[in-house]
C-alpha cells in the first residue's frame, strides 16, 4: 500500500466524485457503490478520512460524517491540488478492438497519464454494435478505477465514438497529431525532436499544457484511403520501429514513449 | 498480412526453429506443432516458401519439399541477416506475479523488443510452485509466437526463476542496471540521459550493443530490504513519473522508454 506523499491517506481510498459535490464544505453523495465500497469493502467508519478528487485537477481531504447503504456525507477538511497529471495533454484516437484488448488499453492509457481518450471507427475496426451506450459506461468505469488507483488528479474523459474522418478533423486541432504507422514512417522520436525545436524559443523546452493527439488503427491494419484522409488533414504518420505491435500494444509503447519524452 | 521488406513473405510464415536444422541447405524439421500450422492451419504445399529463422539472428528463405503430418522437409534458398532487433540488449528481470499478468509481461515485453527475460523470486511475489518446469516451457512458447509475430530478428531467452539477491548479482553485471522504484528516485530519463553522456566518446552517441539489465518487481511492491540489496550491488532505482503503475505496467512503459532512448 502506497501512501499519498502530502496526505496520509493510502490510495485505496482515493474517489473520483461528480465536482458539483465538492462545492462546499459538507459533502453528501447519493451513491450506493461508493457507499458499499467505503462501508463494507474498506469498512471504513465516521471520523475516517478519504481523499476525494473532482476529476478536474482539485483533491478534497474529507472526514467521514455518516455512512449508509445508498449514501456518503462528510465534511472537507482540507483542498489541494491534486497533483499526479503529466504536462502534456495527449488524446488517444483509439480504433475499436475487441471488447478485452479495447478496455486493457482503456486501463494502460489511464495509467500511463492519457487526458483523453475518443473510440474511433476504422475501415478495418469491429463494427459498432447497439449495446454502444452501455459500453460507454462501462468504459468510463475502467477509466475511473485506474485513474483513481494510478494516483491520476484528472479523470481522463471518454468520449462517444467517432468516424474515421471525424476523428481526424478533431484531432487536426491540436499542436502535435500524430497516426501510428507501421509501414515507411519517420520514427517517433524524430518527429517528436523537431516538434520540440520548433516549439521551443531559448533554450528551455517547455511543453507545458502541450496538446498532442495520437491516432492508433485496429487489428486489421489502417486502410490506404484511410492514410490519404489523415494525410489532407496533415496527421503525420510514425512509426515505432521495426518490429510489428499488436494492435493494443502500439499505443500503449507510443504513450509511454510520448510521455518519457514530453511528461 | 503484412509482408517482410526483405522477402515476399508474410509474416504468418515465420518461424523460429532450432539453429542445428538449418546448418545445411536441407532442411529437415520432426515438428508435429509446426506440420500441423503449415499443412492444415496455413494449408501451405510442397513448393510454398517460408521463412525459419535460427533465433540467433539469421532468416532462411526455404521452399517446402514434403510436407507430412509429423515432419516438414525444405530446401535453404537464401540466407539473410533476420532484422528487427533493437542494437541495446535489455535483459528484464522480472518479478513473478499471477499468471495471466506474467504471461503478459511476457508477450509485450517480446514485441518491443526485450534480448532475455528472467524470472524472479521477490520476497513479496507469489509462491513458486511443483509445476515450474512445465510454466517454463509454456513461457518459452508464449515468447516463441510473440517473436514470430512481431517479426523479431532473433528468439529472445527465458530463463529458470532466480531468487532476488541471484538476480541483483547477475543484473549487476550489466553496462547499465536498473531497478523501477515507485518511491523517491530519479527520473528514468535523467539517468538515461546521464548514462548516455557518459558513455559516449565524440558528438555522436554510440549505444551499439549495450547492456542493459531492469528489475520490475511484484504487486505487493519491493521491500525495504530488497532496495538495499539492490544498492550494495550497484543497481540504481529509476522512477517512471508520479503516477503509480501497476506490476504489469511499470516493465512494459520501462522497456517502451528505453528502446525509444536508445534503440
């Protein structure tokens, strides 16, 4: 068990909760499985402390004050930020996998520090389904748990999926957007260098509250149409090497390695 | 299906096999697995080529000759330099954890590109048990069809399990020896960095052939005593950023880090 290093609250008992909750100084949660989680999992009781983080970068110090099947009250001792966040804003253009591989990037990205992660449709992806809804909760959820267990201050958002072309023109936006390509690619780490330069003036290089976008394709592989529409939308393709990923593997390495190099 | 630069092969149609049976230019394989995926699952005939690779850095191009249901017979056509090896050799000494989550470690660490995995005893790891040589064969193979999938050059080892203070002697060896610390340590990008200045004569930063030795530990974290085992034989804690990785995750982001730094 590993402790927060400004509070003494193990980080089995960090909670991710709605931020309107956090407002003032008493806070009251109708919300059974936190209440199950604290009360029977933790057995936690009135005058023990939990951190509780409103997902947007502020983490709430809270001495419980009553414990009930559905509900959690408490009183907020103490606000601070929340700490645990990389520098660089990266969102993860993530083809749809299959459901394991899918929601093992979920958790890995979380872990690794992702801001943001958008599901994309592939020409090669698994088709949608009608149960897309009850995926998307059940997404937000693995992204919860690992963010809260990683220690993350923010609560990584995921969004609804979204075409191919639509995913490319949103990820355009940002300063750096990058596809992972496993065929004829500049490596990362050129790309990532030259960005770096250009972005720099002096001699420090800061890349605070950069915005990066990274697009990684299904199992199947990214279609040629689909490295034409990237490319008009002035995506850069790069590639991690020779060795041939897995699907889920890429952008897992690709994060890691963004953020080794960026933070 | 992605096919080999070098050779119209796909890379469905490589396959590790022992050195001694491609020392001639006829190739003869007693291998019910390997008849089986040739002749039913790839449905391949006498005249298709393929492509065996002796793990140890050399790729034959073979054209079937027969093809029966407990041998393979071919003939060598051409024999190239196998490709797709990083030039830092990373040995990952890692701490045995549940068995889906080692067998994981495993398959990711090959893709990237890991030279030799060695399991370790941590005081903190899961028992060993009775069916350890059994697991060893079973690791063997997982990291067998990872290489052949990720088109790795060469089969990188897996070694018996070694108790700890084994594991820091051995690691101890290497250019540059690591151990992932969740606690107080420096960055491992700081140490990298400083490493590679050291280590480099001239402007140009030479890392050809280095060694390089990582231990990861288990879910339970490594104990105090272990850091200072780790410390007498020279190993130094690096850490991956604040966020707190799961046993899992922490090797597979490390080796991510490490061959983007240095390939």
């Amino acid at each position: 068990m590993r402790y927060n290093s400004s509070m003494a609250i193990p980080n089995t008992r960090r909670f991710f909760v709605p931020p309107t909750s956090l407002a003032g100084d008493q806070v009251l949660l109708q919300d059974t499985e936190l209440a199950h989680q604290l009360g029977k999992v933790l057995r936690l009781r009135p005058g023990d402390q939990v951190l509780l983080l409103d997902g947007q970068g502020t983490a709430c110090t809270v001495t419980l004050t009553d414990l009930g099947k559905n509900h959690v009250a408490g009183r907020v001792e103490a606000r601070t930020a929340a700490g645990g966040e990389p520098t660089t804003h990266i969102t993860l253009y993530m083809a749809l996998l299959r459901a394991e591989r899918f929601e093992w990037v979920l958790q890995k990205a979380t872990e690794l520090g992702v801001s943001a992660i958008v599901p994309v449709h592939f020409s090669r992806s698994l088709p949608g389904d009608k149960a897309e809804a009850r995926k998307l909760e059940r997404w937000r959820r693995i992204v919860r748990e690992a963010a809260e267990q990683s220690c993350r201050g923010r609560l990584p958002t995921v969004a609804e999926p979204l075409p191919f072309a639509a995913a490319c023109a949103q990820a355009s936006e940002s300063a750096l957007h990058l596809m992972l390509w496993e065929g004829d690619a500049q490596a990362l780490k050129t790309v990532l260098h030259s960005w770096q330069k250009q972005t720099t003036t002096g001699a420090q290089c800061s890349m605070l509250n950069a915005q990066c976008s990274m697009l990684s394709g299904p199992e199947g592989g990214i279609a040629p149409e689909e490295l034409t529409t990237a490319a008009a939308h002035g995506i850069i393709p790069v590639s991690l090497g020779p060795r041939i990923l897995r699907a889920e593997t890429a952008p897992i390495a690709a994060l890691a390695a963004l953020l080794y190099e960026l933070e």
